[in-house]
C-alpha cells in the first residue's frame, strides 16, 4: 500500500512517452541543449539555465537514460552551477526525482538532502519543504517510519506560515498515512479527518485531490478490518477518476479495489482489478508495481493450489527486489514463498523462509514482522516443535494486539488452538477457539462450530468414559437380576406363571412407554435447540439490521457536512432522526429476551431522550411520559415510533420559537382489550386552527396521516393552549 502513497502525494509523474518516441533522442539532442547550457552558464544567465535543465528532467524522466543521468552529475561540479544555490538545489531535486523512478533509493534520498540544504540556503523555504516531504517517503520506503515523522515535522510549520493550504493538507495526510505503518489506526484516522477539514477551505469537491485522501482512507480501513468503509472511499475515489477521465488516479483506483476485494474475498472481481493494474503497470514500465503485482498473482495460485505457477510469478517479482535491493519486497517474497512450501507440506523449507525474512527485518515496527512470527509459530507447531510453535505465536500475538490488527488476530488465535490441540491440550484449545470465535465475524460457519464442538467433546472425552463405565456395571447388575428373576420364575408353580406373564405384560409395556418418552424428550430438545438458534439467528439479523439502519444515519451526516444551504441541513437531518426512530426499534430486539414485541414505554423514553438532544438542548423544555407498560409487535411498533418521532421532533422545533421553556406530554395507553391512545401535546404557541392535514404540504404531517392509516387508526388534532395529537387504534385490525 505504501507505493500508493509515493506517487499520489509527492512525486510529480514522469510523462507516459513510449520507450521508441524517446530511445534516440540523447543521441541527437543531448550535446545541443549542453553546448546551450554552457552558453548561458557562461552569460551567468541562472534563469535560462533552470528552464534548460527542466527540459533535460522531462526527458530523462521518461526514458531514465544514463547519459543524461551522467551530465546531471557532471554539472553539479560546475564552478558556475554552484555559485547559484536554487540551480543547484533544482538539478539535485530533478536528479532525487529520477533516481526514484529507477529505484536507487539511496541515491535519491541523498540527492533531496543536498537539494533540501540548498533551496534553505536560496531562501526558497516552500520548496525546501517539500524537499524535507520527500525525505519523509523515501524514509518510510525503508521502514524508518519515526524518522519519517521527523521530517514531516520539519515541514508542517513552514506550509502553515506560509499560509500553504494545500501543502498544509499533504504533511497532514502523510503524517497521518506514517502512523498507520505503526499499527496507530486511531491517530491515522485522525489526521485523515484534519486533511479533510483543510481541503474543504479551498478544494472544489470535483477536485481530483480527492481521491488521494479516499485512496488513503481505503488504505487505512482495509489495515483496521473495516472492508465496508474500506471499499465505499475506493469506489467513490474510482468514481471521480473516472469522471476526470485522469488515467493514473484510475490505475490507483484499482489498485485499491484488488486489495479490498482481496479482502473481502472476493476472488472474481480481485481478479478483474488485478489484471487491469497490471496491463497500466507494464505498458508505463513500472517495474515495483510489476512485481507487487506478480506477488498477488502468485498468492492467487497459491489459493488455487498450482503451486507450480505460483513459485512462477513469486520468483518474477523477487527477482525485481533482489536486483533493486528493496528490503520490504524481499521480506515480502520469502514469506510468499514460505506459504508456498507450507502448502505443499515443505515445513522445514518453510521455516528456512520464514527465517530469512525475519533476518532481513530491520525495524521491529514493521508490520511484517507479526505475519513472520504467526508463520513460523505455524511451522513448528506442523514439526511438532510446539515450544517455539507457543514463543513465535504469542509473539505474533502480542504485535497484532499493539497495531491494532483485529482482522488479523483471529488466526493467530485458531493457530494456538490449533497447536495446542495437536499436543492433547484441550482446554486451552477451547479458550483460544473462543477468542478466534470473538474475532471472526459469523454465526452461519458451520465448520467453526463443528470444531468448537469437537474441541469441547474432546475435553470431556475422560469424564464420558467414566460415566460409560458406571454404566456398564450397572446394566451387568441389572442383567443378573433378571436371569435370577427367571430361575426363580421357572422353578414356580404354574399358577405363579400366570402371574409372572402379566407382570411381563406390564413390564413390556412400562418398557415401551419409557422408550416412547425417550424419544418424546429427544424430539423436545432437539426442537428446543432448533428454536434457540433461530431465535439467536433472528437477534443477528435484527442487530445487522440496526447496524445498516446505523450506516445509512452516518453517510447523511457525512452527506451533510458539505452542505451549506440549511434548509437542507434540516431535511437530512430529519431523515438522521427517522432511521435513528426505526434503528432504535431494532435495537430492542436484539437486546431483550422477547423477540415478539416492543416495551414501548422503554422506547419512547430512549426516542424522547435522543430527539431532545437534537432539538432542544438550547431550551428548558420538559418531556413528561405517561406511558403504560405497553409491548406492541413490530408491525405496530415501527409506524408508531415515526409518528412519535414526527410529532415531538416537531413540537420541539416549532412549539416554542417564542419561548425558552415549554412543556411536552407523551401519553400511551391501553383503554381497552385491544384499543390503544397515542397523545402528543405541547403548552406552546399552538398549530394554526384551519389546518387540513390531508391537503398539508408538510413531509412530516403527511407521514403522521400516512402511518396512521397504516395502522388502520384515527387521528384527531385540538389547538387549545398549545397543540394536543391524539391517535387511537386496535391491534387487530393493522393494515397489511
């Protein structure tokens, strides 16, 4: 993710010329602009020579060719380059720039720092700011994320001084995307939701600037586990792409979608993504993405177990990071390949993988560094080494815990439980699946809670065979008792005979009426069992439910914060309110026992309690409830709810506009066996006497006559001292 980054931030793009428009070009161009230079440098003509050396940077940026790299350098020793600082400083920022795009590294950090002294000492403190910007990339490059932050500091102060909003939303957003290589998700949202605040001074929405942050918060969400948030800002980051038709924002677009939909596990679309980044990636010769790519193909046939084509494409894309000496990539490689052999059975081949990646660790920060340890802790325990097998996970365990890392802690924690079962340890197998289970977002995994059950069974395997053994020993007690019984009956009378023959008959049939309950009291549990889990099936959904109705709330909030017209502002936040009224209904039921019904007065209480919040936090106004205990079905429930909604969010806005204090009652009763009153009255200035709700143009008055209606209802309204709505209604006779 962090190659994202790089180039949607900082680094101006080298232009996409083809290799064949430029190939030649050095050969018969290159000593006509060095015979130009050198006049001017002569005339001591800086300005022209800045503008020459910025042609030369375009045409090296797009072929990288060496001689033209090679009479960069040669000019910084130019006696007349270096009595100009901002010449000299531009020549080492072109020549960092170039050297990035070739991936020396190395050569383009030191190339920023000399640039970076020198536009300070030209007294060009913007652009040595956003030379100390580079510095910071190219130290996260190579994992030295803190000292990256450094550099990023160095910067911050100089945009805000120079009143540099857009560069003040660049350090923000890569301090932000910095803290997220920590595992610090909560810091990196953060300052996300700074970079937001500062684009929205002077950004036009349409901006392609945009899709940087969505981009980033794609990047940071997918790290956090949170793959819904993760795929809305890719999607939305693709959609503005597209409509500014900016190829390389689109590449980026997905970019972000092959790594969400991986995710998600979406194979088909990841798929789709990857082979489109791919072709971008070859035909702008982009060899790091190249190889990131043949890594994602590689464990795409991992999952698909050819293993053969994915040693392939994993040695393509090695071959890239050993030639260009790029320690994350190779990290990244090996415990690639790793899987590989761990797939195929190669467990000590794995191990020896796994090793080499952790030897080329440098930074304990790294994020690779838990996916090393949970790797190797999974070998060993296939080895049977189950002592390093313990230290390499719970290691593993502990960084993921210190990052943040929740999508990844669950198979760390199926890992343990699985060692710990191999070794006949079963009940720290059972609590380390309970907390796999804790992670892992399902009820429906049937296989996972076959394993639980298989775990627990294994647990009490010793306690059920001794309770087998009591068994047995009676039923042979009980068998001798009968044989005894025989002997004795067939050494009796015959009279006794007939005695014996009907005790029989009673026997038979007190055997058979026990079995008969037997399987009655089976059938009950199983039936009790089915119910239990439907009834946990129905809290899920009603919970999930409440979950969307939740999002939906979020995204008009989110909707609403680039909004200025407040008539508008109102209108989305009604519609916050009336998702708010129908999520709390499903909250209810999921939290209480009775799934059937609604204690309304609880709900009514909680409704009058959030709306108050929103609309009457600057007034005294009291809300009295006179509600019964009252439990009303979901059809019920659901319209009454937004009528409530509708009528107190209404009194609490227009009610009192004269007034600082008022008084508001809620009143629902049950009158008789299955009629029910609904008053909603107010003491404020009263609604207009010649009102007719059927032909009013309000949206929320119109809702309160719809919903009534809805459930088969009548609604009566009274303007004396104040406003009073009654609403009555049988439970038996709801519309459908």
């Amino acid at each position: 993710m962090k190659l994202i980054k790089l180039f949607v931030i900082i680094f101006s793009i080298c232009p996409f010329i083809s290799p064949a428009q430029n190939e030649n070009w050095a050969s018969d161009s290159l000593s006509i602009y060095q015979a130009k230079i050198d006049e001017v440098l002569k005339k001591e003509n800086f300005k022209d020579a800045i503008t020459l050396f910025s042609i030369l940077y375009d045409k090296g940026a797009s072929n990288l060719d060496p001689r033209i790299f090679d009479f960069l350098y040669s000019s910084l020793e130019n006696p007349l380059v270096q009595k100009e600082a901002e010449l000299l400083a531009r020549i080492q920022h072109n020549l960092g720039n170039m050297e990035f795009y070739r991936s020396d590294f190395n050569a383009a950090k030191k190339a920023f720092k000399l640039a970076l002294g020198n536009y300070q000492k030209a007294g060009m403190r913007e652009s040595a700011a956003g030379m100390a910007m580079n510095l910071g990339i190219i130290q996260e490059r190579s994992n030295q994320y803190d000292s990256a932050l450094l550099a990023y500091d160095q910067a911050l102060p100089i945009f805000q001084e120079l009143k540099d909003t857009a560069g003040v939303a660049t350090v923000l957003e890569n301090i932000g995307l910095a803290y997220s290589y920590k595992g610090n998700y909560d810091l990196a949202l953060n300052y996300m939701e700074k970079t937001d605040s500062v684009l929205q001074t002077n950004t036009p929405f349409n901006s392609g600037r945009w899709t940087n942050l969505y981009y980033n918060k794609t990047t940071i969400y997918n790290s956090l586990g949170e793959y819904e948030n993760a795929l809305f800002f890719a999607l939305k980051g693709l959609k503005l792409s597209e409509e500014l038709e900016d190829a390389r924002r689109i590449n980026l677009g997905y970019i972000m979608l092959e790594d969400t939909y991986d995710n998600l596990d979406d194979k088909e679309n990841w798929l789709k993504y990857v082979k489109l980044a791919k072709v971008f990636a070859e035909k702008s010769e982009n060899g790091l993405r190249v190889a990131d790519l043949n890594f994602k193909l590689s464990r795409f046939h991992l999952d698909s177990e050819s293993y053969d084509s994915a040693f392939h494409y994993a040695e393509k894309g090695m071959e890239y990071y050993l030639n260009n000496n790029y320690a994350e990539g190779k990290t990244r490689g090996q415990i690639l390949i790793g899987k590989i052999y761990f797939s195929q059975g190669q467990y000590r081949n794995a191990i020896s993988e796994y090793q080499s990646a952790l030897s080329n660790l440098t930074n304990l920060d790294s994020r690779e560094i838990a996916s090393v340890y949970h790797n190797l802790g999974l070998s060993y325990s296939r080895v049977g080494d189950f002592s390093k097998a313990d230290e390499y996970l719970n290691k593993a365990l502990n960084y993921r815990l210190d990052f943040g890392q929740k999508s990844s802690l669950a198979p760390t924690y199926l890992a343990l439980s699985e060692s710990n079962r191999d070794r006949g340890n079963f009940k720290a197998a059972y609590d380390n699946f309970i907390q796999y289970k804790a992670y892992e977002d399902s009820i429906f995994n049937e296989t996972k809670s076959k394993q639980i059950a298989e775990l627990q069974t294994q647990y009490e395997t010793e306690q059920k065979d001794q309770t087998i053994l009591k068994l047995e020993q009676q039923s042979e007690i009980q068998r001798l008792q009968t044989e005894t019984q025989k002997s004795q009956i067939y050494l009796s009378l015959g009279g006794i005979i007939i005695l014996v023959l009907v005790a029989f008959g009673f026997f038979y049939r007190s055997q058979l009426k026990q079995k008969t309950n037997t399987e009655l009291a089976l059938k009950n549990e199983e039936i009790a069992k089915q119910n239990s889990e439907k009834e946990l099936l129905l809290k899920e959904i009603h919970h999930r439910v409440k979950n969307n109705l939740q999002i939906i709330s979020s995204l008009l909030s989110m909707q609403s914060r680039g909004i200025k017209d407040l008539k508008v502002i109102d209108a989305m936040k009604e519609s916050q309110s009336r998702v708010k009224t129908m999520a709390l209904i499903h909250e209810k039921l999921y939290q209480y026992e009775n799934l059937a019904s609604i204690d309304m007065q609880a709900y009514i209480r909680q409704l009058s309690d959030f709306l108050t919040q929103t609309y009457g936090k600057n007034k005294e106004i009291q809300v009295i409830i006179r509600s019964e205990e009252i439990n009303l079905d979901i059809d019920t429930a659901v319209p009454l709810g937004l009528i409530t909604n509708e009528l107190l969010s209404n009194a609490l806005k227009y009610a009192f506009e004269d007034s600082q204090k008022g008084t508001i009652e809620i009143d629902l009763k049950k009158f008789s066996a299955n009629s029910y009153r609904l008053v909603v009255s107010d003491s404020g200035k009263g609604i207009d006497q010649d009102i007719d709700i059927e032909k009013s143009s309000s949206l929320g008055l119109r809702l309160v006559r719809t919903l009534t209606r809805q459930i088969n209802g009548n609604l009566s309204i009274s303007s004396q001292e104040g406003t009073t709505f009654s609403i009555e209604w049988q439970s038996e006779n709801l519309a459908a």
